[in-house]
C-alpha cells in the first residue's frame, strides 16, 4: 500500500510525534512557579529558560526544511525525536538556570529538524486540496490540543514527581512513538532539490537568531542599549543579504518569491503577529492564576480547559469553515473575534472572578485556531509537494520566531511595568524591595522571611502590581491581533478569486 493510500495513518503517526513536542512548550507555563522556587532564575533567566527552545527552533527551520528536501524528511525527523530525547533528559538533570537554558537550547535544535517534515509530508501524502485541508484542520486540531493539554499534563507530573519529571516523560513518549515512525511514515524528498548553499544556510539563521535576541534584548534593556541594537541591526542586514542571495540564485535555498504570492505572504504575516501575541499571554495567565489567585498548578491547568476544548473546536471545524466563506473571511473572523475576547479581560484584578475569563477563552480558543488553521492551509497550499519543505519552514518559523518574540518582548513590557507599579512597603528592606522587584515568585520567596503583617503588604503590593502589567501586555496583543485581522481583512481581497484553488 502506497503512502497515499495510508495516508490517514501516516497522519496519525506525525500528529503523535508532533503533539510530544507541542507539549513540552506549554508545559513551562505552569511549571514556571516551581522552577523559580527550585532553581532561583532571575526574571530574564526566567524568560530564558521558556525561550531558549523556541529562540533556537525558528533560526535553522529553513535550514532544516531544505535538509529534509534533500536528504528525506522522514531520515531528518527521526534524528530530530533523538536529539530532542537527548535534550530532555539533559534538562531534567539540570542543576542551575545556565543549564537550563543550555538544555532547552539542544531541544530547539531536534524540535527545528522535526517541525517542517511533519507539514511537508502531509503536503506530500494529500495532494487532493479538499482532503489536504480536513488533514491541515486535524493537524492544527492536534497542535492547539497539545498546547492546551500541556499546562494539564504538566500540572499532574509537578503535584507528583516535580519539575523534572516534565522533561524526562518526553524520554518514553518517544520510545513508544518511534517504531510507527519507523514502519508508517513514508520516505519523502523533492525530486529536484535546491543545491545545498552553506552560505543562505549561514545567514538566514544567523539573521533570524540575530533579529530575535535583538528585539529581546531592546525590549528589555531599551532601544539605547548598544548590543542589542547592534545585533537587532546586524539580524536585518544578514536576513536582507539573505533574501537578496536567493532572488539572485536560480535554484535558491529558499524561494522568496513565494512572498509575492498575496495569500501566503499575508498569511505569514497573521501567523506571526498571532503567536507574538498570544503565546506570552498564555504563560502570563498560567502564572495569574497561579501565583496571583494561588492556585494550585492542576486547579490553574483545570481554569484553562475551556481555552483548551475551544482550541480544538475552531481547527476541527476550520474546514467547513472554509469551504464555505473562504479563507479571507475565516482568517479575519478569528483574529477578529479572538482580539475581542480579550477586551473583557482587561477587567481582572486580583480577586478571583473566573467567570470573567470562561467566555473570552471560549472565544479566543475558536477564533485564533480557525485562522491559524486557514492561514497553515493557504501556506503549504501555495507550493507544489516538492517545494513543501521550504514552505512548511517559513510557516513553523513564523510560528516560533512569533511565540518567542511574543515572550521576550511582552515578558519584558510586563516585567518592566511590574517593577515600575510595585512601591516601597513598610518594612521591607531596599534589598529585599530590589529581589522583589525582579518577579512576583521572588516577591513571594522574599515575603518567607518577613513577619506576617509585612509579608501580607509584600504580596499584596507585588500582586496589583502584576496585574497592572498584565493588562499592559493585554493592551499590546489587543493591538496586534487587530492590525493581524485588519491585514488580512485588506490585502486578502475577493478580486483574487480567479484561481478557485486558493479559496479566498
């Protein structure tokens, strides 16, 4: 039976060993608590520690999504699951935030080998655009399952065996998973591969890995700041050297004239502002409910169910979706509906009023995912199958690059704002003022060593606090979802209805 034939269960087999990645990347945000407890990361160690993985993915997904055109792309997603069950068990063996860091970083790198192989390979296996999309919807649907099942299961692993347990259960996932990546995925490659250019390979991740750390380090030092300006100016110029190499080449790594093709240009750009908005403020709702509510982690991971269910929904009905109203209406729809229900967020304060939260949840959950569901299927439906591995690349780097921008920059904003809004307390010493100003865990590590009257005044400060950073950040994504909805809702125009294959 040929791959296409089999074509669900190869399905299946991608979607497994995708989602045991997807996992690992939300499981920090309730594990964050803990490991601030265990292993005392300052702030920007913190927000280190969850981007170093993603940070490191987006600069070599184009890299590797050539590699897997090359060499096959079912040889290149197995060493990726070893390199990333290797990664794992160094992270959970880690004795300080360096090691940390270090160990997600090797995790970024068999997540940038896996990513684009498992999207190119359903281009592959799907070459009915109709059957490609429900396939695109489930794949999404199995995305957004796993990112909203993470915090849960991670919550179960920390109330049981701790923090570390949360990397080392990826070591027997994968097990149980590679032997029907083994027998089931079949062999896929480009027929006509683009040479292999070390140099495009070179500058287009030294440029993305340059523009990434750049943004970070301006947002959280400021725009003065001399190395990260330099390096932010050094990543656009190596990724305008890049663009250029490849528009002069005639077999290029990648093709960057795909971006002159509206749909997938546009839908880029929404997946982009999307995760940049969206991913930080996942993290930032676990640590609300944990650290600001007092939840445990399971009851903060139960609160995020509905997000989760909705989540699943939008991708599964993504579908439908489009083939009734087309993908400018469901990619403008969801941002737009998803930039709404965060409106009402901007409410919260530090009492626990969940009922504020159940509805906006539902609404983002569904919304982004059908857009990002729409977006995935006008992205890898913009390039015949021998091209898929590039363009699944571009996809999954938007992805990654978008969700650990979103972290840096918003994580910087919201702790900037929380060390600006939290004033001097009674008691508290200029020290211990100057520890807590760092992160609301550590305002809590320092509130320990008080008496109870002071400490009571400490957290209680450091909560407002968090939560006037939290809205600013709400406020930030507010905007960049709606300037996401509104690009699509003016670029995507019906005047491109002429080829009734792109469906917009």
């Amino acid at each position: 039976m040929g791959a296409v034939e089999r074509r669900w269960s190869v399905l299946a087999v991608l979607c497994a060993a995708l989602v045991i990645l997807i996992v690992d990347v939300t499981v920090l945000h309730v594990a964050a608590p803990s490991i601030t407890e265990d292993l005392s990361p300052s702030s920007t160690e913190l927000l280190w520690i969850i981007d170093a993985y993603p940070l490191v993915v987006a600069p070599l997904l184009v890299a590797s999504g050539t590699l897997g055109d090359r060499l096959g792309r079912k040889r290149v997603l197995i060493v990726g699951l070893v390199i990333f069950a290797a990664a794992s068990v160094l992270a959970a063996l880690a004795w300080s935030p360096l090691a940390l860091i270090a160990a997600r970083g090797v995790q970024g790198i068999g997540g940038a080998l896996v990513f684009p192989g498992t999207m190119a390979i359903v281009r592959d296996v799907f070459p009915d655009r109709q059957e490609r999309r429900k396939a695109v919807g489930i794949w999404t649907a199995v995305t957004a399952a796993g990112a909203a099942v993470g915090p849960l299961f991670g919550a179960v692993l920390l109330e049981r065996w701790g923090w570390h347990a949360v990397f080392l259960v990826n070591v027997p996932l994968i097990a149980l998973v590679m032997p029907f990546v083994v027998r089931v995925l079949p062999e896929s490659r480009s027929e006509d591969p683009p040479p292999w250019d070390p140099a495009s390979a070179a500058l287009s991740a030294l440029g993305v890995l340059g523009l990434a750390f750049g943004i970070k380090e301006c947002a959280r030092n400021g725009f003065g700041d001399p190395i990260g300006l330099a390096t932010l100016i050094g990543g656009v110029g190596l990724l305008g050297a890049f663009t250029r190499r490849q528009l002069r080449r005639d077999d290029p790594l990648l093709d960057m004239r795909l971006f002159a093709q509206r749909p997938f240009a546009v839908a880029v750009g929404c997946v982009l502002l999307s995760m940049f908005g969206l991913v930080a403020l996942e993290l930032f709702f676990a640590q609300y409910l944990q650290l600001v509510l007092g939840l445990s982690p399971l009851a903060a991971a139960v609160r995020l169910i509905p997000l989760m269910v909705a989540a699943i929904a939008g991708s599964l009905l993504a579908p439908r979706l489009l083939h009734r109203f087309g993908t400018r209406a469901v990619v403008t729809g969801g941002l737009g509906l998803t930039t709404l229900a965060l409106v009402p967020l901007l409410a919260l304060s530090t009492a626990d009023e969940y009922v504020i939260m159940v509805v906006p949840f539902l609404a983002m959950g569904f919304g982004l995912e059908a857009a990002l569901a729409a977006a995935n299927d006008a992205i890898i439906s913009a390039v015949s199958a021998d091209r898929a591995g590039g363009a699944a690349a571009i996809e999954e780097t938007a992805y990654e690059l978008g969700g650990g921008m979103g972290v840096a920059v918003l994580g910087s904003v919201l702790a900037a704002a929380y060390s600006g809004a939290l004033g001097a307390v009674s008691g508290v010493s200029g020290a211990g003022l100057s520890a807590a100003r760092e992160s609301l865990g550590r305002a809590v590590e320092v509130s320990d060593g008080l008496p109870a009257s002071v400490a009571d005044a400490l957290v209680h400060a450091a909560r407002d606090a968090f939560v006037h950073g939290l809205r600013i950040t709400l406020v930030l994504s507010i905007v960049l979802l709606g300037a996401s909805a509104l690009l699509a809702a003016v670029v995507l125009r019906p005047a491109l209805r002429p080829d009734p294959q792109v469906g917009l």
